[in-house]
C-alpha cells in the first residue's frame, strides 16, 4: 500500500521574486511549506545570487512544468567588462584580466553574432552531466574536462544602459536552456576584453512576470493562511503557450482514465500539441487526431 503523502493537495502555480543569496530548491521548499502543499517544483532553475520570476507549481500543475521550461525567457544582466571569472560571475576566482574597454558602438556590433540559432557552450561552473557527474562538483575537484556545446534560440540580445567603462547591462530574451553566463564570458572574449556577469534579473518566463511575483517577505507574512492561498493561481496559466480544445463529457471523461477523448476543436491541424478543457478546467494535454486528443497527460481536479 503506497504512502500518503504528508500535505494539503493543493494545485496552481505561486510566482516568487526570487531575492539574491537563495537558491531555487529553498524558495520551492519556503512555498510548500507556506501553503502545507503535498507537492511543488520550479520551472527553470535561477543561480543562487540571480533575482526575478521563480514560478513554483503545485500539485497537478507540476505536470505543466515542461511547456514553462521551454518557453521564451527574458533576462536583464549586467556584463562585469575586463575581467574573467572561473564561475563566469562574481562567485568565482578571477582568471584573466584586461584595460582594453569596448565602445558601446563596437558591443552593439558584436551581439548580432549571438542572436538567432546560436551554440553555446555552458559553463563549468553548472548543473550540465558530464558522464553521469554535474559539472559543476567536477569543476569543485579540479577535474580537466570540456563542455559540449548546445543549440540555443536567442530571440534578442540588446545594450539597454552603460553606467561606465567597466559594465554593460544587456536585455536578453531567449528559448530553454540558455545561460547568461555564458553570453557574458564569450561576449568578453569576442570583445577582447573578458567578462563575467556583476548581476542577473529574470524579467519573465512564459506567462509569468517577476513584478507580479511575491517576494520571501510577502510568503513568510502570509505563510499557512488563507490570504497566501489567493494568490495561488491556476494550473492552466502553464499551458497558456498551447491552443486549447473543448472536451465533450464523455471525452472528457475517457481523457481522465487515459484514452483517447472526443473534443471539438477550432484551428487545430492533425498532430498538433493542444490541452483539453471542459468547464474552463484542464484535463489533459495530448495530440489532436480527427476530433480525439490523445493524452500524454492527465490532470486530476
């Protein structure tokens, strides 16, 4: 007989404002405890000392976890000019050192190169698996090893502010799986004069906005009250990137035990990605196949 789990069954999503100084994991576990929830997760880690939208999903919103994972990011940071970190920000040792201090007008020339299709190598210091091991813990033990490159979608990248010689704040909005780390160290050397990111903000993921996001402060105040609990909004604000279908009662009923349902679409082209709802509520997320959706998952409320 499975154990139950200890916790209110609770479901949505809880946007945070991530202070510097915390990692992503803690904010998840401030959240669950807050609101007594059985279960919760993020969508897309932050660096400890980065800021800005952690979306945390509760309950049967967790399911909805990779459609925020994969959608666009926007990010403000500031590129420390001059100087490399082993980190590639200011955690880290500094490597190498520069006076050679790029013009704005050469900055702006160089970031087309990281616009569009891009391959970027992530950093050392990072969660990457390199034969089975974080990197990161490899990069802690002195270990010589290399990062692969990976394809990254960059919608964007702009010089928003120069406060002076040493620093550049840039606007970056981006596809899953980018790292502003990166973006700084490679922007330095293409410069020719390194670089390591001083501060990182993310703006937004998805459909979630860090100014509308609560902050440590805020959950602690409201932490196992009914006044938190209002601010939970719903799962289906994770699917918000997916056309959504109508499931009939009875499809939506064979949906939840895992088949194939009847739904009435409009738009919709065979094979499409799309979620199924019925009452305004989701009940699953699957392919569209000649008035069924064929579930891949399924939403219990």
């Amino acid at each position: 007989m499975a154990r139950k789990r200890k916790g209110r069954e609770i479901s949505g999503w809880l946007v945070v404002d991530k202070p510097a100084g915390m990692t992503s994991t803690a904010v998840v576990n401030k959240v669950k405890w807050a609101l007594q929830a059985q279960k919760a997760g993020h969508a897309g880690t932050l660096d400890p000392e980065a800021t800005g939208v952690l979306a945390v999903a509760l309950g049967e919103a967790t399911k909805t976890v990779p459609h925020i994972t994969d959608a666009l990011k926007a990010y403000t940071f500031c590129v420390r000019l001059g100087q490399a970190t082993n980190t590639d920000d200011t955690e880290g040792e500094v490597i190498a050192e520069s006076d050679h201090r790029p013009t704005d007008a050469e900055i702006k020339a160089a970031l087309g190169g990281f616009v569009g299709d891009v391959m970027q190598v992530p950093p050392k210091y990072s969660a990457v698996k390199i034969d089975g091991q974080r990197a990161y813990k490899l990069a802690r033990d002195g270990e010589e090893f290399d990062v692969a490159a990976r394809p990254l979608w960059v919608e964007e990248l702009l010089l928003v502010d120069r406060p002076d010689a040493d620093h550049a704040v840039l606007e970056m909005t981006c596809g899953k799986g980018g790292y502003v780390r990166s973006v700084a160290r490679d922007l330095g050397e293409k410069l020719g004069c390194y670089g390591h990111v001083a501060w990182l903000r993310r703006v937004w993921s998805g459909p979630f906005e860090a100014e509308d996001g609560l902050s440590i402060e805020d959950i602690d105040r409201m932490a196992q009250s009914p006044e938190l609990e209002a601010y939970v909004r719903p799962l289906e604000e994770g699917l918000a990137d997916l056309p959504m279908v109508t499931a009939t009662p009875e499809g939506a009923t064979r949906l939840r035990n895992g088949n194939p349902g009847m739904v009435i679409a409009t738009g919709i082209e065979y094979g499409d990605e799309c979620w199924a709802a019925i009452d305004g509520k989701a009940v699953a997320v699957g392919r569209y196949k000649a008035g069924e959706l064929h579930p891949s998952r399924v939403f219990n409320q």
